[in-house]
C-alpha cells in the first residue's frame, strides 16, 4: 500500500512544484515591499520626530501582540466589509508585507540606534545635514548590525507565508493539506511538504550565521 | 469606518470567548512547560560530549527551525492516524507546539550558558564547588540573567502560535471568532475581539519582561 501511494504523490509532483511556485512569489513580493517599508519605517522609530516615534511603535505593538493567523483574518475578512475587495492572494501578500515590515522596523531601528553617538555628533560638527548624515555615516555602519537579523527575518517570512493557506492560497502547505484529502499517509505527505520548506530555509539560516560571524569580526577590526 | 460595529453581539458571546480565553492560556501554559523540559534536554544533548547525542540534537533543531509550525502541526495531525495513532486533537496541537517552541527554547538556553566566562567556572573548580554547587550558584543565576528576556520573547511567539490549533478545530481564542464570524456574518467583530484578547496577553507578558529586567535576582549577572 506504501508504494502504491508513494507513487500516487510522485505523480502529483508537478502540483507540489505549483505550490512551492506560489510560496516563493508570495513570499519574495512581501519580502521587497516589507523590506522597503521597514527600513522607512525603523528610521522613523529612531528618529526625533516624537509622535511618528510613538505611532511607529503603536504600530509594531499591535502587530506584534496579534497571530499572524488573526491578521490575516482581519485583512481577508474585515476590509471587504468597508468596500476594498481583495482576492486571497493580495490579501495574503499585503498580510505578510504588514507583518515583515513591522519586524524590519524594530531591527533598523535597533541597529540604528547601535551606531555611537559620537558618529552623529562628528557628523553634525562636519557640517553634514539630517539626511546626508542617515546616508553617509550611520546607515552603513548601522547595516552592519542589521544585516543578519535581517535574513532570519526572511526565514521568518517564508515560514509565516504557510498561514496563508488557511485563506485559500494554493501555496505548499495547501498542496499538501489538498494532497492529504486523496492520499491519507500523513507522514509521506507533510514530509514532502517538509522537505520543500528546508530547501528554501536551511540555506537562508546557514547565510544569516554566515553573516553575523562575519560582520562581527569584521566590526571588531574597525 | 466600521460605523455597523455590534458591541451587543460581543457581549451576547463573551461566555464563549472567556472560556476559549482560558483554552488558549491553558494550551499555551501546558505546551510552554513542555517546551522549556524539551529545550533543557534538547540544549544538554547539544552540549553532551557524546557526538550521536550531539547530531540527533542538532538534527532535531535544523529541522524544526528551517520548517513552519503549520507543516509541523499537520504532519502530526495527518501522520499520527496514518501510524494507527489516534490522539485528541489537543494533545496533537500540544505535541506540535512543545516540539516546535522546544527547539527555539534549546537554542536560548545554549546561547545563555554559552554566553558565560569560562573562567567563571574554573573560579568556581578551584573553590572546590562540586558540580551542581556550580550548577545552581554560578552557572544559573547567571543564565538565567541572560536568558530571561528571550525565553519570555518565544513564549510571546508560543502564545500567537497556538492560534493555528484552530485549523485543526480546537476551541480556542481564533476559534471563537471563527465561530462568531460564521454564525452572525460579523468577522469585524469577530475577529477584533480575538485580537483584542491576544494583546492583553502580549502587553502583560511585555510588561513581566521589562520589569523583570529591573529585579535584582535576574540582575545578579550584570
């Protein structure tokens, strides 16, 4: 009986692909979009501008403190109810992007906030203005910091974006969930969905401590 | 914007959320203690001398982190039928949660321990402390300083984690909202009560992490 479903799901492959598909571009449009914002973001949150400081944090909060599963909810369900109709996918991209970006945020701005204050203060005495001082001084030494948080946050993201599934979203996880409905042998099929998921993971992981071994000895020589 | 929002519905259902409340917090306590006693083991194997118990450990953490709780919580909850083993549904759901917070909680623990000055032991040899003397008076007092903030961070994630139990229909705070949603048409309500909930966890257990950092018994180490 094992073998005849373990040749049932080889032939069903091509549809495991469809999904590994559908998690890579819900994933990577959200990790764009995410990055962007988070970076605007965490500039804000470190920023002196006191109220944008609070909302940004607000904002973080509240994301933080909520299930990925109940935003997406939230999201798909909710914003219909006030006129923005949105289909699964766009839902669940504009979920993960909301999601990420909030994460991105608290890593710029921690990382920001890491680079001596002296910097800054050298930076203002050399007659460099708001913005040049961000672009030239405290980012590229503040990307040192925040470049393997970063990458865990990808991780992160690839294995939130399995949540969207319970929208509908025909990524890996719903193949499998789909799969599991005709071929009943759980193990075989969630392994295959396993297996799929550290593919995408197990290299991301391995670049995020490849990183911080590296930036780290890299800022102790400085 | 939501000028239709229905307290009277929220009330008329709040003896479900309160009891879905204590679902969620319940689940969450339970699979919590689990996963710490599994990170314990799990952290002590890593560490072990023997280099099988070193690679199963390794193998068992590389494979929950590069993998989504989701995958995990349907492979247990497809598979463990499929082996002819048939569970509740909550004791699934738990079992997925401990296994997955479990490996996050064995990396915490190593990062505290490692984190200690190796001269601190040896200070600790040459006072002639035998090893569980330097267990709990130098080595965990000191770990637990460390560690502290991160393991209340991942039972925050724990905590938000266990709202996928509602996809495999265990009653508890999503659930509630499912429920409200699909019997009234009202996920504004539904679904915003359940958010609500989950942030009065989130800000309580925010607020034991800050004031917990300004206790002198976590402090010793610092």
């Amino acid at each position: 009986m094992w073998g005849f479903y373990f040749n049932e799901l080889m032939r069903s492959l091509p549809f495991f692909l469809k999904g590994l598909w559908m998690t890579v571009a819900v994933s990577s449009l959200s990790l764009i979009l995410g990055t962007i914002i988070g970076f605007f973001g965490g500039i804000l949150r470190a920023g002196r501008n006191k109220p944008a400081r609070m909302i940004v944090g607000a904002w973080v909060d509240l994301i933080r403190g909520t299930p990925f599963l109940v935003q997406i909810f939230v999201i798909f369900f909710i914003l219909p109810g006030i006129g923005i109709e949105l289909e699964a996918f766009s839902a669940a991209v504009i979920a993960l992007t909301n999601l990420t970006a909030s994460f991105i945020t608290e890593i710029v701005a921690s990382g920001i906030l890491a680079v001596p204050k002296g910097q800054r203060e050298a930076a203002t005495a050399s007659g460099l203005s708001h913005y040049q001082q961000l672009r030239f001084i405290v980012l590229p030494q503040a990307i040192r910091s925040i470049l393997p948080p970063l990458v865990g946050q990808y991780v992160l993201l690839v294995k939130d974006s399995s949540v969207v599934s319970a929208i509908g979203v025909v990524d890996i996880t719903r193949v499998g969930w789909l799969t599991v409905q005709r071929i009943p042998e759980g193990l075989m099929v969630f392994g295959l969905v396993g297996l799929l998921y550290f593919a995408i993971c197990y290299p991301l992981i391995n670049l995020s401590g490849f990183l911080e071994r590296r930036m780290t000895v890299v800022s102790t020589k400085l | 914007m939501l000028e239709g929002f229905n307290f009277r519905i929220i009330l008329e259902y709040m003896p479900l959320y309160m009891q879905c409340f204590a679902a969620t917090l319940w689940l969450s306590g339970v699979s919590l203690l689990g996963a710490v006693l599994v990170g314990i083991i799990a952290c002590a194997m890593r560490l072990s001398q023997s280099r099988l118990m070193r690679s199963i450990a390794g193998v068992y953490i590389e494979t929950i982190r590069s993998t989504p709780l989701l995958a995990q919580l349907y492979f247990f909850y497809f598979g463990l039928p499929s082996m002819g083993i048939m569970l509740p549904e909550w004791v699934t759901g738990v079992i997925a949660l401990v296994l997955n917070s479990g490996a996050y909680y064995a990396e915490i623990i190593r990062a505290g321990i490692q984190a200690i000055a190796f001269g601190q032991i040896e200070a600790g040899i040459a006072s002639g402390l035998s090893y569980f003397q330097r267990m709990r008076h130098i080595i965990l007092p000191q770990a637990l300083g460390n560690t502290i903030r991160p393991m209340l961070g991942q039972a925050i994630i724990l905590v938000k984690d266990s709202s996928l139990l509602s996809l495999i229909s265990i009653m508890e705070l999503t659930r509630a909202g499912q429920v409200l949603t699909s019997e009234r048409f009202t996920p504004a309500e539904g679904f915003l009560t359940t958010a609500a909930f989950y942030l009065i966890i989130y800000y309580l257990l925010k607020a034991f992490s800050g004031w917990s950092e300004k206790r002198l018994i976590f402090r010793e180490a610092h």
